[in-house]
C-alpha cells in the first residue's frame, strides 16, 4: 500500500504525515508514506485544497486533518 501526503509542507501538511505513519505503525500496515509537494503533481490528482491523502492512487480526504483513528479506519476498509 502506498500513502501519498499531497500538500505544501506546511503546519497541516506535516500534521497529517505524521498522523498517518503513525496510523500505518499502529496497524503494523507494510506501506510507505510519501510526501507530494510539487503544485502541478497536486493538481493532477484534483486536489484544490491541501492537505489531502491519496491511498493506493486514489484521493481519499482533503482539505482537513483527520485523526489517526481515522487514518486508521480508511486503511482497513481500503
């Protein structure tokens, strides 16, 4: 499973990275989690408001932080 942080780096950014590799820790998931921080590569996933998480190549929040229960919850249904 691959998990894709889409942002600018900022505060809300790092927030939600840090949320989700805890999430993945917690799960004992084998992902990655990869920042995406380039405008044009944001853009091509449709994604208007930052932060947002991209499991497995497809958009699954953005524009707010979650929890990392919820982190946890979109994992295993995933």
């Amino acid at each position: 499973m691959v998990l894709k942080i889409l942002g600018s780096g900022c505060a809300n950014c790092q927030r939600l990275e840090e949320a989700a590799k805890r999430a993945v820790a917690e799960l004992g998931a084998d992902a990655t989690v990869e920042k995406v921080t380039e405008i044009d590569d944001i853009i091509s996933y449709g994604v208007m408001t930052t932060p947002a998480l991209v499991v497995d190549e497809k958009v699954v929040l953005a524009g707010r932080v979650p929890s990392v229960e919820d982190i946890k919850k979109i994992l295993q249904a995933g």
